[in-house]
C-alpha cells in the first residue's frame, strides 16, 4: 500500500505546485525547544502556514508569549503549551496528550538541546556528558517513537548542527551528540519509512540566538566568524526554520534520512584569515 504522504508517480504532473507552506495547513506539529531561538521561529513558520503547533520548552511565560503572538496571525492556527524540561521522564506523555487536543498529531521537530562544556576531552564532566546525549539523542528518539506510535504521523526533522559533521575543538560532547543525531536520522528514516513517516535533519552553522548571543555580542569576534564565511554573515533563525519547514511539507515528498547543512558556506571552506 502507497503511504498516505507518497505521491504517486502519475500525479506528477497534475500537483499543486503553489508554495509548500500551503501543503502544512490543518497539520499538528510538536516543536520543542520553542521558547527561543530556532524553535520559536520554526513554531512561528509552522504557524503562518496554518500547522496547530504544540509549544515546548521550559519557560512557560515564554510560551505563553508565543502563543499570543500565534493567536494574533488570524489564519486559525492554534496552540498549545507544555512547559516542562523534555529530558523529564513524562514529556514525552504530556507532548502526546497536548497534540491530543489540537487532532491528529502528524509532525515532529527535535529542536531542543544543551551545549557542550566547551572543555578539552580530558576535563569533561561524564555525568555531564550523558545529560547531554539524554537531551540531544535520547530525546528525539523517544518522541519519535512517540509519533510513530500514534499512526498519523508524517515527518520528522531533528536539529543536529554542522558540529555533527565536523569537530570543533573542545566541544567532543556536543560534537559527538550531534554526530550521533545525523546517524539517528538516517536509522529512523529507514525503520519508519515503511509507515509513511519521513525523517531528516538539518545542520545550522553560526546562527544568532541566545545560545550563540555572548560570544557573536563581541564585535572582533562576530567579524572573524563572518569574514570567514563565504556569505560573510552568521545566519537568522528564520533562515534555519524555513529550510525545516520545507522539509515537513509535501514539496519535499521524496527526500528522507537526509541532513541538509544550513551554514552559509562555512563547511564548503573556510575564506579570509579564519
């Protein structure tokens, strides 16, 4: 049997080819880490294309301020709220309950994670270290499983980072978490396309949030980082949540266990004097 989200070959040419964002309307989408950042522009995407969006993330005052700014777009989409850290043994339950009231949960977005300790290998902090990967893999994989187990799910997209592909030196934990994602990807996308469930990643370089606010605030800093990049500037957030919103939609149809790297060049090479 065909997957409900396959296209068949035959109707290539008779698609709607208006823009993907239409393709999202009336869907149910979990996005954590969503009170900032690339979570909280990619619950804003979702919501502009008409997608009910469940808000994770801790900061409930956040939330509830994103969820007033949903509201405000008058297109119908509708939220609701889970405030709770998404390594707690009941997130996953609450996600699936939240979504319960929005309808049938189709769409997944891994966003929320911890940073490295930013130390050399040697000093590392273990227990440190397997809090991160609870976080950064452990996580996805549960409310993967989650969806899956739910029957209408229909893609997933995890937020890995470029250090999933290439080190940075004294970053070995997130580097290797975000490794360890990418692979997660591509083992979801083959155990869960047979449901019709697409799974991807994206890679982001250096994008302005808060995680990345106190070093890019240093202006020598943020023009040595720049300067280095080929598009000469770090990336927005919004640059980040369209390219997950994208591969959500049914525009990307055909594309699975897939990590789309988002970082203005910086991993095709190095320019200047970086």
């Amino acid at each position: 049997m065909v997957p409900a989200t396959a296209l068949p070959i035959d109707a290539r040419s008779t698609r709607n080819h208006g823009s993907f964002m239409e393709e999202l309307q009336n869907q149910v989408g979990v996005v954590t880490g969503a009170s900032s950042g690339i979570g909280r522009a990619t619950a804003l995407a979702l919501a502009a294309a008409g997608t009910h969006v469940v808000l994770v993330a801790r900061r409930r005052d956040r939330l509830e301020q994103l969820a007033t700014e949903i509201d405000g777009l008058g297109n119908g989409a509708r939220t609701a709220i889970v405030d709770t850290d998404i390594t707690a043994s009941d997130a996953a339950d609450r996600c699936i309950a939240a979504s319960a009231e929005l309808g049938a949960w189709s769409l997944l977005v891994n966003n929320a994670g911890l940073d490295g300790q930013g130390a050399s290998i040697e000093d590392l902090d273990l227990d440190q270290v397997r809090r991160l990967f609870d976080a950064n893999v452990i996580v996805p994989m549960r409310l993967a499983q989650a969806l899956s187990a739910s029957g209408s799910g229909r893609a997933i997209v995890n937020v890995s980072s470029i250090n999933g592909k290439t080190a940075e030196e004294h970053f070995a934990d997130y580097n290797a978490s975000k490794a360890a994602l990418i692979s997660l990807t591509q083992s979801m996308a083959i155990d869960l396309a047979p449901k019709g469930i697409r799974v991807n990643a994206v890679c982001p370089g250096y994008t302005a949030t808060e995680m990345t606010a106190s070093y890019l605030a240093d202006s020598a800093t943020r023009s040595r980082i720049e300067d280095a990049i080929p598009l000469r500037r770090v990336g927005q957030a919004e640059e980040i949540a369209d390219v997950i919103a994208f591969l959500l939609s049914g525009h990307a149809s055909y594309i699975t266990g897939e990590a789309i790297t988002v970082d203005g060049g910086r991993t095709a090479g190095w320019v200047g004097s970086a």
